[in-house]
C-alpha cells in the first residue's frame, strides 16, 4: 500500500495525507499568502507540509479542475497558475500523480449518497470514516471547511483505487 495525498487545489482548497494503513490521515488548508484579493499559494507552505513523503511509495491525486464560464480572465488566470504551481511542486518531489475530476471521486467516495451540488456530504463522510480529522481551521470557526473534507475525499478516493 501506498501513502496517498489528496488535493483540493483551490485557494479554498486543501491538502490531506492518508497513511497505508488508513488509520492516520493529516490535513491542512491550502496554504496561502497575501490577503483577500491578493492571495494566491504559497509554494513554499505546500512544499513544507508535501517533502516529507518525499522517497516514499506515495501517489498524489488532484482534483481535476477546469475555468468556469463566467469567471474572470484575471481570476481564470490567478487559478491555472496556483494549479499548475501544486502540480509543479508534486512533480519534482517525484510523486506519482493521478488526476481525478469531482465526479469520479463522489461516485466512489459518496457511492449512495445525494451528493450532488451538495458540499455537505464530503464533510459529513470525513466526520463519520476519519473523526479525528479537525475540519474547523481555527477554533473560532463554526462551519467546517469543505475544502478540507474534500481533500481527505480525494485522497480516500485513492486509497479506494489502491485497494482494486
């Protein structure tokens, strides 16, 4: 078995850490630099938190992700290049990389659930399969970070994948 990363790769996004035997998961937000409008990844924040698994039987799967109609060029733009910054990151820490789009992980992640057009059911599918992952980013927040039940998903997706 394999260590298996999961990536949201939005500014809103997240990264999530399956351990090989599935009993240890690690999940941060995505890290960022900047405030509001001017936030954008920061490479140095995704390297830290990624090198460790560097030299390890790891596998990345990223959430395949594409510009929305309507979307800004300036925004379409800021969001390909933080893209295409975690893909760079995970490629030369020589980790294998899987792209999934958000389909395919619900299907299987979510196999019974109404999970369409609904960000609940990520987080409440990491609250039930992995509860000791805190989905609060701080402990003023009340609402738990999707980005972070999705980046866990994502990974469980992978972890799934390994086990056929």
């Amino acid at each position: 078995m394999a260590t298996v990363i999961g990536i949201d790769p939005g500014l809103d996004g997240a990264l999530a850490v399956i351990s090989p035997d599935a009993y240890s998961v690690e999940a941060i937000v995505m890290p960022a630099i900047g405030v509001k409008k001017g936030r954008e990844i920061d490479c140095r924040g995704v390297f830290d938190f990624l090198v460790k698994y560097e030299g390890t039987h790891t596998i990345v799967y990223i959430e395949k992700v594409h510009s929305m109609p309507k979307q800004g060029v300036a925004s379409s733009f800021k969001f390909g290049k933080g893209y295409g910054e975690v893909i760079g990151i995970c490629s030369a820490l020589g980790f294998a990389i899987a792209f999934v789009t958000p389909q395919a992980w619900k299907k299987v992640v979510l196999a019974g659930l109404n999970w369409k057009g609904n960000k609940a059911m990520s987080i409440q599918y990491v609250a039930n399969r992995y509860p000791d992952v805190n989905l609060l980013t701080t402990p003023r927040k009340k609402k738990p970070h999707d980005g972070i039940a999705d980046a866990v998903c994502i990974a469980d997706y992978g972890r799934i994948r390994g086990l056929q």
